[in-house]
C-alpha cells in the first residue's frame, strides 16, 4: 500500500458542501419566519421545516428548506462571508407616507413590547410623558422599520434585538437624542431607523443585551420537540 502524502493540490468543497455555522441556520430561520408572515407557508409547515434547519450540517441541506421561496433567490442561502454596509437612511419609497402605529403619551406612560408585529413606521409622541418601544421580542415582518420619536419633556427609550441594525438621525433641544450605531453582521437582517428630535426631554435607542431574533425560533423548536413527543407517546 502506498502511503505516500499526495502533492497535488486538493480540489476545495463545492459552496453545498460546507459545514454550515449558526450564523447560515440563523439567516435561514429568518426567511422562513417571513414566509410564515406572508402566508407563503402554513404553521405546520413552518415547524417543520425550522425543525430541519436546526438539524442540518451542510449549507445544501438548509438550501432545500428555502429553495422554493422567493426571498431565498433574492438574498441566497449560501454560507455567511461578507457584510454590506447599512444606510443611514431608508431606501427612497421604502417608508409609507403614514405611521402604521401611533404610541403617545402626554403626561402619562405608554408601553409597546412582548410578541408583536412592528410596522413599517412607528410614530412615538411623549410630552410631560414618558414612551417604551421594545422590539426584543416583536416579529418583523418587513427588513426596513421607522421610528419618528417626539419627546417633549418627557422620554422615549427603544430597545432593539442584538441582531438587528439600527441607525439614528435627530437633534435635542436642551436634550438628548442617543441612538447606539449598530451592525448586525447578516446581510439580511432588519434595519430599525429612529429619526426625530427631543425637547428638554430625551430620546434613547440601543439594543437590548440578551435578546435575539433567534430566541423566538428556539422557542418555536421547543415547541415542536414538545408537540413531536406528546405525538410519540400516544
């Protein structure tokens, strides 16, 4: 037998054949959370096939749960590499004209978080008040969100998940406006803008540590193992 070590050169791994690493099931669960949101796959669907995406080992075995929806022709599945740099601002005709939510709070407190949908625009109002977004847990339907905060001797604070992007542009009167710059590392992760302005007041938004995207695609995995072996025990 020769044992002798070859030097030719080995020829590398096609893309499908490549370990894939968490960022790639990630990126993957996130295409099938949209899908599940635009009615492209039913609940039982979905489930399953996150079920397969925490299983897979290689980067063409997560293809096959995305390869049928179009997001995943748009953005590709393939293995993370690169990082495309975030604007500052939304994409023209991206943001509708309107907010989809209004949240106020005049001389008094007002409370959006827990599991829920974020619209395209937000519109935050605090005057002699105080207002709390927090989108640790809300379920992104759409990659591009808007927030316009308005604090008037009051406060507006944002918390965001740790894997999203978030941008900020806006001024202070005798106050502060703070957003904490922040790049996801995913090429399609959601982007929260917050623009507006504080007067004697103060308008925060920073990512909340701990949380993420992927917390909620857990929670649905432990949901399925649950669902599979009260199935089994029958």
């Amino acid at each position: 037998m020769d044992l002798q070590k070859s030097d030719a050169p080995q020829e590398p791994l096609p893309p499908a054949q490549l370990r894939a690493s968490d960022a790639d099931r990630d990126r993957v669960a996130d295409l099938l959370r949209d899908a599940l949101a635009e009615g492209r796959l039913t609940a039982d669907e979905h489930a399953e096939r996150v079920e397969g995406v925490l299983g897979a080992k290689t980067v063409g075995e997560l293809d096959v749960f995305v390869r049928d929806l179009p997001a995943a022709r748009r953005q590709g599945a393939g293995p993370a590499g690169f990082h495309v740099p975030v604007s500052h601002r939304p994409e023209p005709g991206s943001m509708p004209a309107y907010p989809d939510e209004n949240v106020v709070a005049v001389f008094s407190g007002a409370t959006r978080k827990g599991r829920w949908r974020a619209g395209r625009r937000i519109h935050a109002y605090a005057v002699f008040g105080s207002v709390e977004i927090d989108l640790s847990e809300a379920l992104f339907e759409h990659r591009q969100v808007m927030i316009k905060a308005f604090s008037v001797f009051g406060s507006v604070e944002i918390r965001v998940p740790e894997n999203v992007s978030l941008r900020g542009s806006g001024g202070g009167v005798l106050g502060t406006f703070e957003v904490a710059a922040v790049d996801s590392g995913q090429s399609d992760a959601p982007v929260v803008y917050v623009d507006g302005f504080s007067v004697f007041g103060s308008v925060e938004a920073k990512p909340k540590r701990g949380k993420l995207i992927a917390d909620l695609l857990d929670r649905v995995s432990r949901k399925v193992d649950d669902h599979l072996r009260k199935h089994l025990d029958r």
